[in-house]
C-alpha cells in the first residue's frame, strides 16, 4: 500500500492563512515528503466555494495545479507528483498533454495524471461555457483522455471525436516515463467507470466511502472491464479518505477537536466525531492500520490522504505526521 498526500491549495485549505502561499504550499510538500509518504496531490478548479460542505458561498482563490507541479518538482525530489483530478473542460486536451509531458520531464518521470469530467458550474460560467449535460460531459471525458493518453505515449495523432479533433499532434518533447505517464480518471458513475475500463490505467474516487459501497462500484467497474476483455486486476486503483488518527480515544477526540477550530464555519459545527468517523479513515494507530488493511483486500493500492474536513484542506502538520507514522509499511 502506498500513501499520498492532498496538499493545501487553496484559501480554505490552512487555517489562519487567507489567501494561502506558495511558502506555506511547499513548506507542508516537503514536511510530507520528509515524514515519509509515497506521493503529493493538487485538485484542479479555478475558484471553489464550500457551500455544499456547510460553508461559504463566497469563491475561495485555488494554486493551479501544473504549474505549482512544476514548481514543487525540483523542490520535492523524491515523491511522485499527481492531479487529483484535472477538469477536461479547463484546457484542450492537446495542450493538457503538452503540459503534462513537460511536467513529467521537470520532474524526472515522477507524475500520475488524473482527469475527471467537472462539475463546478461557476468555473464553467467564468470561461464562457454552459455546464455540458452529464452524458455530454463523460463523452468529452472518454474523448479528452483518448487524445492524451495517445500523445503522452508518443503517438502521432490525427483524431476526430464529437468534441474535440486534432491533425498530426504529437509531443516534442514527449513524456519522460515509458510508456507513458500513469493516466487515471475519477469519479463513480456507471458510464465512468466504463470509460476507465476502456481508456484509463487506473481509477481513484474520493473523499467519503464505506467498504461494501466502493465494492459495489469496483463491481461496476469489474464487469466493464470484462465486457471489453480486459482483466479488471490491470486497473491500477486509488481511493482519496479523509483521515485522522489519535493514540487513544482521548487523544483522537482532542485532534478532532483542533481540527474543528481550523475549520471553515458550518463545516463541521454539529458534527460528532462518532459521526464524522463514518466512512473515512479515522480512528487509533491500530484501527487505522485495519481500516487500511480492508482497503487493500479491495484491490486499492494507493490511499491519498484529506488530511482535514474539507478537499485539500490540511488541519495540523502534527496530524500529517502522525497519519503517516501509523500506516507506516502496511
């Protein structure tokens, strides 16, 4: 089992620190990377509100993913480097590719690229797009991640889809892993997870999941793949959870207490920790390690860990350092 990190990226994302920097960006990077975890991971929106996790409504400002890649590449040199995931709709697939494959070559052949379908209508609104239909938006999906994944194994494309085209692209200079970059999409739906069989290497899905729910889905997805004749084993799986864990009880109880304090209001006001456990990865160094333990009998091979109550929110780096101490060689 392998274990990441959702870095703090945006407004929300550190308590006390509005808008969020750079400095403090890198400085929880290299604090991860130095307590121990396999990979480091950026979402991709322009502006987020939190509305629907019980907070603002007001845009909270958000570091763009490839580029602060990029920078965090030379600076981090020893983990791997993911999206988690990139809107299709924010860049041509052409050019995503391009910069993915420069990304990849800045940081020595260290990045996972995930790519999801969007769903944040405001961000749409800001470039000057209507939110596609939910079937609209998996087929620019599929399509997105046809052309990528191609030219990020070195192809030379001409293509022709619903919504995107291309005449003779290709990358130079391509891609530094071989034979490509890892390419993973997320999300849960039956016609995603029909396009992960079909044109992903792997599948991720975040941040609140119970086992016998995500089995349900890995079913769904098991069957696609064995529609098509592929062994479902080949679909490298990750699952994103938030994640907190104490030495005892008490000690559980009081982390999850400071976590609430460095909190967004409304986030987590009437939330209980018996309640708020449900479904993530919380609990003693020994629950977790079981919990853990349940995930990998499930085929998953990375947990990419919400160090906070929000999406790349981070509560105390006491608590990054504590999470990978427990899972620690599992």
């Amino acid at each position: 089992m392998r274990i990441g990190l959702a870095l703090p990226q945006y407004d929300y994302s550190v308590a006390g620190e509005s808008p969020l920097t750079f400095a403090t960006l890198l400085h929880y990077a290299q604090a991860a990377e130095s307590y121990g975890y396999d990979s480091l991971w950026l979402s991709d929106h322009l502006f987020l509100d939190i509305k629907k996790y019980g907070g603002t409504s007001e845009p909270q400002g958000a570091f763009e993913p490839i580029a602060t890649l990029a920078a965090l590449a030379r600076l981090v040199p020893r983990v791997r480097l993911g999206t988690l995931v990139l809107c299709e709709a924010l860049r041509p697939p052409t050019i995503a590719a391009k910069a993915l494959s420069t990304l990849d070559r800045i940081a020595d052949g260290r990045l996972d690229v995930g790519l999801g379908a969007g769903y944040y209508e405001p961000e749409y609104a800001a470039i000057g797009m209507d939110l596609p239909s939910p079937s609209d938006r998996v087929q620019r999906l599929r399509e997105a991640t046809e052309i990528i994944v191609a030219l990020l194994s070195g192809e030379n494309l001409t293509y022709s889809g619903d919504f995107f085209s291309c005449t003779d692209a290709h990358l130079d200079p391509p891609a530094q892993q071989k034979p490509r970059p890892p390419v993973f999409i997320g999300g849960k739906g039956d016609k995603v997870l029909a396009t992960v069989a079909d044109v992903a290497d792997g599948w991720n899905t975040c941040w609140v999941w119970k086992p016998e729910d995500y089995r349900a889905r890995a079913n769904v997805l098991d069957r696609a793949c064995e529609s098509i004749d592929r062994d479902p084993k080949s679909v490298v799986r990750s699952i994103g959870l938030y994640a907190l864990v104490g030495e005892n009880e008490s000690d559980l109880a009081a982390r999850f207490e400071r976590l609430r304090a460095a909190t967004p209001a409304g986030v987590l006001d009437s939330v209980s920790l018996d309640q708020w456990r449900q479904g993530r990865l919380v609990g003693t160094a020994e629950q977790v390690r079981e919990q853990a333990a349940v995930w990998a009998e499930l085929g998953v091979e990375t947990i990419i860990l919400g160090a906070g109550a929000l999406p790349f929110q981070v509560g105390a780096l006491e608590d990054v350092a504590a999470l990978s101490e427990a899972l620690k060689d599992i």
